[in-house]
C-alpha cells in the first residue's frame, strides 16, 4: 500500500469500554493499524467499562463522560473538529445515526465509517422507535463514505431491506488475535466434576437467550455443568429460574469475566443459544481455542462461520431437543491440553486488519 505523506488520522467513535463484541472489534481494529501509515486515536463517550484495558497505551483516548447520546452530540461534534481525523469509524446503529446525522457539524473533508454490528430489523420492528428507524436508514446511511457489515446477510440485509447501496457496503468479518487470545487462556479454567463442561458468554438480556438455555440445561445429561459468563439487566430472572429449575449446583453464574478465554478453553463446547445476532465473537474467539461451538441457527452470522470452519466444529441445533441432543454429543476435552485452532482465515487478525486498511486507503 502507498504511503501518504503523514499517517491518516483515524478516530474511532464507541459508545462506552462496556463489555460488548461491537466495541472490542473497533479497539482491536485501532490497535492493529499499521503506524506508519494510520495514526489511530479513540473518542468514547461514558469511558467506563472493562474493555479500557483492550486499548494500546500508544492510542490516546478521549472520554466524553456522556451516558446517553443525545448529550453526546455537540461534544462528539467538537471531539472531531479539534481531532483533525481525516476517518471517522463508528458501530452499533444507533451511534451510526447520530454521527451520520451530524455531518452538517463536521468538517466536509472528514470521511464517516459506520459499521453495523446487528441486524437492523431488531431496531425496525416491535418498538416505539421502529418508524424512525426504517426513515432513518435509508436517508443517513447514504451520507457514509462507506458501511462496514461483520457478515454477507447483513449486507443483503441493508441493501435489500434498507435501501443501503451496495457499493457503500464492505464485508469485513470480526478479527481475531489468535496468539493474544492463547496466551490469555492459559491455564485453563474447568469446572470440577466428571461430566461434560459447557460455558456461556454474553450479557444477560433476551436477545442472547439464556433463559431457554437454563431450560435446555434441565433435560441435559444429570452430570453436565455450565458456567455463564456476563452480567445484564435480567440477572435477577435468570438467577430465580434457574432455582425453579434446580440447578444451582449444575450451573454457575459468576458474572463478567475479564479471563473468558480461560473458561472457553476448559470447556468442552461453547454454547450459543441467541435468539439474534450480529455475527458472535464469542463463537469465533471459541474456535480459535478449538473449542466447537453448538448454536441456535438464528444467532446471526453463525451459518455463515459454520460453511468457513472444519467439519463438525460448528453445530446449528434449534432450541430444545435438537440443542440438547447435540450437547450430549459432544465430546469431552483432553485435560491440559492446548486443542488446534478451528478458526478460519478469515477471521484472523492480520486477514481482517489488512482489508481494513484497504478500505481506508481507498475512501
């Protein structure tokens, strides 16, 4: 790639460190830019959050101190003009539209990046903002010098649905860092029992489906132990139904884990029983641990993980008897030892970064 006469700059817009999927791709993506040609930097606007750490030294960090976005307009505003950014890359749709929305206020030769990191229809449909949404779409995506979608149903999606042209669209799957994601799961973390070991990741709401996880657990074999990773707004829910069910001594709920991979890579699968999705980081920092992974078909971009990975490391199951099923299929993980990454290319590190940087060079 031709080097500019100084390196780009690049600001990256989160809504907070909180410990989401959509933001830890965009601080994965600052950090592995290459600085001799990008000068990355991060405007978040409630700094609080785990993921604080996940950010290179080298990258400053601008903290907005807004909670909500619409407090965060004007700031965001005069974050950017002073930044003197050449790229602007944001994520998660309602973000998207707030710095899209604001392009009267920025400079003209600032480009904006929006990546979508869900199904757009979850904002459409069944809520009171669902006519804003599908007005909203159409007319301020079109303002993006470019949209970045984690999977090629998203891109149809926007397209077809959205009236998103295609030509503003680039499929960019998730990055992965293999080797900082090895090293992190070392040793590994496993339950104690001799049963099969399943683990859990997510925030605790609706959209990741924990709660008929919890039921699925009830038919599962007696020995079976799961451990779910997260923290949510239906802790409570959870927590009471799993005593209903009886299940306080098969299955642990400890909360956020900064070590996630260390429980992943104990496990003898990962299990991914969203009702939607974007495209699971989860799913993919899993496989590269090599540890499979049994999935609802509705988790997003999960289908499209499966056709790219090995044979049999990925199992699409429908919530019930055909997830449990596939969980008493499962085979148990050979104790101490590092497994051999199921990870497709795609979805490495370096793979992912350089595209990126293709797409900035060309925009």
């Amino acid at each position: 790639m031709a080097r500019a006469s100084r390196p780009r700059r690049v600001a990256f817009v989160l809504p907070s460190f909180a410990g989401g999927g959509a933001e830890r791709v965009l601080i994965t993506l600052a950090g592995a830019l290459d600085p001799a040609a990008f000068a990355p930097e991060i405007i978040v606007l409630d700094g609080a959050g785990p993921w604080r750490s996940l950010a290179p030294h080298r990258i400053p960090v601008t903290d907005l101190g807004r909670k909500r976005i619409r407090t965060a307009l004007l700031p965001l505003a005069r974050a950017l003009r002073r930044s003197g950014a050449d790229v602007a890359v944001s994520t998660i749709g309602s973000l998207n539209l707030a710095l899209l929305a604001l392009r009267s206020l920025l400079p003209r030769e600032l480009r904006l990046v929006v990546r979508e990191a869900n199904t757009p229809h979850r904002h459409a449909s069944g809520s009171a903002g669902a006519r804003f949404y599908r007005w909203a779409y159409p007319r301020l995506y079109r303002r993006a010098a470019a949209v970045i979608v984690p999977a090629s149903y998203l891109a149809r999606e926007l397209s077809e649905d959205f009236g998103v042209s295609l030509d503003k669209i680039a499929v960019l799957h998730n990055p992965v860092d293999a080797r900082a994601l090895a090293e992190a799961a070392a040793p590994p973390v496993r339950a104690p029992g001799a049963g099969l070991r399943f683990v859990a990741i997510g925030r605790l709401t609706q959209q990741k489906g924990f709660d008929r996880l919890l039921a699925m657990m009830a038919a599962a074999p007696r020995d079976a132990h799961l451990t779910i990773l997260g923290d949510g707004p239906d802790r409570a829910a959870l927590e009471a139904q799993r005593a209903s069910l009886g299940l306080a001594e098969r299955v642990a709920m400890p909360g956020f884990a900064g070590d996630a991979a260390r429980y992943i890579a104990g496990a003898d699968a990962l299990l991914l029983p969203s009702r939607w999705e974007g495209l699971p980081n989860v799913a993919l920092e899993a496989l590269a641990l090599g540890t499979p992974v049994i999935a609802t078909p509705e988790a997003g971009g999960i289908g499209e993980i499966a056709s790219l990975a090995p044979p049999g490391a990925v199992a699409l199951a429908k919530a019930g008897e055909a997830f449990v099923a596939a969980m008493a299929r499962v085979g148990a993980a050979p104790p101490g030892a590092a497994r051999p990454s199921l990870l497709p290319g795609n979805f490495r590190l370096e793979f992912a970064a350089a595209k990126f940087e293709e797409l900035l060079a060309r925009i």
